[in-house]
C-alpha cells in the first residue's frame, strides 16, 4: 500500500466499490481507506487548512 511516499507491505485496508455517497460526497473520491496498522510507524498530521497529510516516521 502507498500513500505519497509512505509505503507498507501486507497491511490490511479495504478498497472495492463503495456506495455513490460514499465514494465521492465528501468533495474528493474515496477508492479505499487504510487502516491503522498502515500508519502505525508514523507520527500523523491532519492539516485540515491545508488539506494535507504530514507523516514522519517515528524510531
């Protein structure tokens, strides 16, 4: 799984065919959603201002 520059192998996600409302009401398409064991190793940002993602790896 990738997500910019962050990449994980075997780590769980769901990706297929979502609902209309889902997959694209929250004014950007969701084709699949990763789950906390992709993000673990990072320290998580969510800048909604900017609508960015900053990941940093954590030791």
């Amino acid at each position: 799984m990738r997500l910019g520059s962050a990449v994980r192998h075997d780590v769980a996600g769901l990706v297929g065919a979502f609902p209309q409302w889902f997959e694209s009401d929250f004014g950007f398409r969701i084709g699949g959603l990763p789950t906390h064991q992709f993000f673990k190793p990072y320290a998580l940002t969510l800048d909604l201002t900017r609508m960015r993602i900053l990941m940093e790896p954590t030791a």
